[in-house]
C-alpha cells in the first residue's frame, strides 16, 4: 500500500511539471498490452487529448522483468503516411537496442497531424496531439515502466514529419530533452507551406486547408510557433543531430534514386542547421549528399544516433543557466518558470537571461510571472523593473516552494517592449 501511495505522490508531482501553470488535465487510460515478443508491446490508450484510443509500441531494455534499474526513454517518432508500427517494420529497431539499458517508445502521430494541437477553424479542441504525446504520454510512460523521469532522461527523435515532430518538441520544450535529432526533417516551414498544407494536412488527414495550423496568411503566427527554424534559440542546451540526403539520384541505400521529396527536406533541414550556426549552438550536421527519402537512410541515421544519445543519458549536460525561451503562446512554462500575459495578439515573446538574479522579459500587454522555486522559501526579495524608460521598485515574498510572483505591465499592445528585472534579497 505505501509503495502505490508514493508511486502515486510522484505521478501527481511529474504531471504538475510537466503542466503549465502546475494543473493537471486528465489522465490517459490503459486499453490493451498486447506482448508481440520478448520486449516489444503494442499498447493502446484511451486519450482525453485526442477525444479517442490511440496505439503505441513499446521495446522494454532485454531482462526489464528481472532487474530493479530505471532506464532512459528515446522517443521515436514516425513521417507522414506511416504509424506507430513502421519503425520496428521497417527498420531493425528491435536488434538493434537489444543490448540497450533503453527504453524506446514509439507512439502513433495521425498519418499527416504534424505534432501540433489542431486550430480546427478556431475551434481548437480535439486532435491535441502535442498535449497528448507531451501531457499525457510522458507521465503515463513514467507511472507505468521504470524510466528515469528527468530530462536527463529523456530524447527524441524522428523522420521527415517526425523529425519536425522532435525539433518542434524539443523547442518548444527544451526542459523536457536532453537531445533530439532529425531524420530527412521538415525543419523549416517558412520556406514551403504548401509542402506541408497540401501534401500532409490535406491529403493525408483528409481535412481543409488551414485545419492544423489555420491558414498561413491569416495564422502565419500559429505556423511559425510551431517551427524549429523560429524556435532554434530555444534549442540551446540540447544536443543536436541533423542528418539528411540532398535528394539526388546515386545514393548508396536505394537504387540511386532521385527523391523531389528530400530535396525539399534537404533546403529545410540545411536552413535550420545555418541558423544553428548563426546563434552558435552546437549540432552534428550530417549532410551525406545523394540520397533519397527512403527508409535505408533513416535506419544508417538510427544506428548512428543510438550510440551518441547513450554516452549523453551517461553522461548529460547541465541544463543552461542563465536561459532563454520565445514561445508565442498566451501561457507558457520553462525550466519550471511560469508565463502568462494578457494582451490582444498572440505574437512572439521571449524570456530571457534567467537566473536568480533576475530576467528580461519581451512582450506586450499584461504579464504574471512565476518563478522556479530558486529562492529562500517566505524570504522577502526587492524585485526592480525597469524599461521604456521608467524604474519601478516592488517587495516579493517567496512561497513556501522558494517561487516568487512578479506582474508585469507593458506599456505598448505591441511586442516591442523588453523589462529588465532584478532580483535581490531585501536586508
């Protein structure tokens, strides 16, 4: 009875975390554990995200039944057209982490979903398939199997869609992996919506244009938050991988095949890695030349990616501090700080030089902030703000978990503003 009691305290605590604004949402349902061989389970869970049962495959490390370890988890993410079953089809997944203290799950996308909660005209709502795999799958792979629960922990990776899948992610939650990497990705939207609009959204989920992102001209914002391309400061402190063909005809792995398709990926991924160079953030960048969109390359790309996501789980890198995120949502939650505005349009924001002495904070509007819980629990902290011009002096009181609440006034509706905030103890 004590030890469920304490599984259940630390699912509460992981859920919390993962959450913005610390609230849980409702939990996702086992259906079915099928066993398909010694390591390898199809499952299948009832969705709240997704308003349905959605299927994933599990590979267990070889003697999980036996052992008492907590193990790393990849997150391994399937292209446009495919499911959850077409890595260990395609690919020799299975032998390959045979010999692997790793955890590896791949979950099912939608055919073309893109890793994104839907806009639905408006509507949003159902399919949420980012809330899903980030709120809903991670806490239940970490209630139910022995996985490590940390970022230090965790990686993802992915093909074509998928790979967009795991840089978006990644991005978009930097707190969450120690390391992501992209096979043949989708890495660039801004340079071929249509790419994505009419070949993946439309043709393959069969719905109208504009019903994952909205349409690009009226929702450019929705589009750009998603992409990694936009996102790429984000993805500082996370260990990088792209590799791609540049879709020529002789490659080694299919036949010497022409692929119009990893030409596009090729341009994308090649645009994401100078703008990782730009901001001077480290990434392999495996531009192999001839090669086509093929499932030759994507395994060559696993194994060697396997190896270099083991020696990170062996030995991980520190989560940056101070830190910087943009994120264009209304609410937003990082490295355990907490974002809310108020304001008339969603637009871009950015947080940035975080660390216990104080942030930048770019935006519009209102602002609420939480901060992790770095300082003394009931201390009282001067909190100075200052920008456009103006300094303003105000007393903080830290909770009982060492979080201060600081609000935030703009003085503009538009994202031009940038406040400047200290923080020090008050004697």
């Amino acid at each position: 009875m004590f030890r469920i009691l304490l599984k259940s305290i630390l699912v509460i605590l992981l859920i919390v975390g993962l959450y913005p604004s610390g609230q849980a949402q409702a939990k996702v349902r086992l259906v079915s554990d099928t066993l398909l061989s010694e390591r390898q389970h199809d499952i299948v869970l009832e969705s709240p995200a997704l308003g349905k049962q959605t299927s994933l495959r599990i590979l267990l490390p070889k003697g999980y039944e036996d052992s008492n370890e907590t193990y790393p988890v990849l997150y391994l993410l399937h292209g446009c057209c495919g499911d959850y079953k077409a890595w260990t089809a395609r690919t020799d997944i299975e032998k390959a982490t045979e010999n692997l203290p790793l955890i590896v799950v791949m979950p099912d996308a939608g055919r073309g979903a893109s890793y994104s909660d839907w806009y639905n005209q408006g509507d949003y709502g159902p399919p949420e398939w980012e809330k899903y795999h980030i709120n809903e799958l991670i806490p239940w792979i970490e209630q139910e199997y022995r996985a490590k629960g940390t970022r230090e922990g965790r990686a993802v990776a992915g093909l074509s869609m998928g790979g967009f899948g795991a840089m978006s992610y990644a991005a978009r939650h930097p707190d969450l992996f120690v390391a992501a990497a992209s096979f043949s990705g989708v890495l660039d939207t801004n340079l071929d919506p249509d790419f994505l609009e009419k070949t993946i959204f439309q043709n393959q989920e069969k719905v109208p244009p504009g019903t994952v992102w909205g349409d690009r001209e009226t929702n450019e914002i929705i589009w750009r938050s998603h992409n990694p391309w936009d996102l790429a400061e984000n993805l500082e402190g996370v260990d990088l991988a792209i590799h791609t063909g540049n879709g020529e005809a002789g490659g080694p792995l299919d036949g010497g095949l022409e692929s119009p398709v990893e030409k596009t990926c090729f341009v994308m991924s090649t645009s994401l890695h100078d703008r990782l160079d730009e901001l001077n953030i480290p990434h392999i960048w495996d531009s192999y030349g001839a090669g086509s969109h093929t499932w030759g390359y994507w395994q060559r790309d696993l194994h060697q990616t396997l190896p270099r996501f083991m020696d990170i789980f062996n030995n991980p890198p520190e989560a940056p501090i101070p830190f910087s995120y943009k994120s264009a949502e209304n609410a937003f939650s990082v490295y355990s700080w907490q974002v809310e505005f108020q304001r008339k349009n969603m637009e871009f924001a950015k947080l940035s030089n975080v660390s216990t002495k104080g942030f930048d904070l770019t935006g519009s509007g209102k602002a609420e902030i939480r901060t992790a819980p770095w300082f003394t629990p009931h201390g009282l902290y001067q909190v100075k703000v200052k920008g456009a011009g103006r300094t303003k002096v105000i007393k903080a009181d830290a909770d009982e978990e060492g979080r201060l609440k600081i609000d935030l006034d703009f003085t503009t509706e538009k994202a031009e503003d940038t406040l400047s905030v200290s923080i020090k103890p008050k004697k």
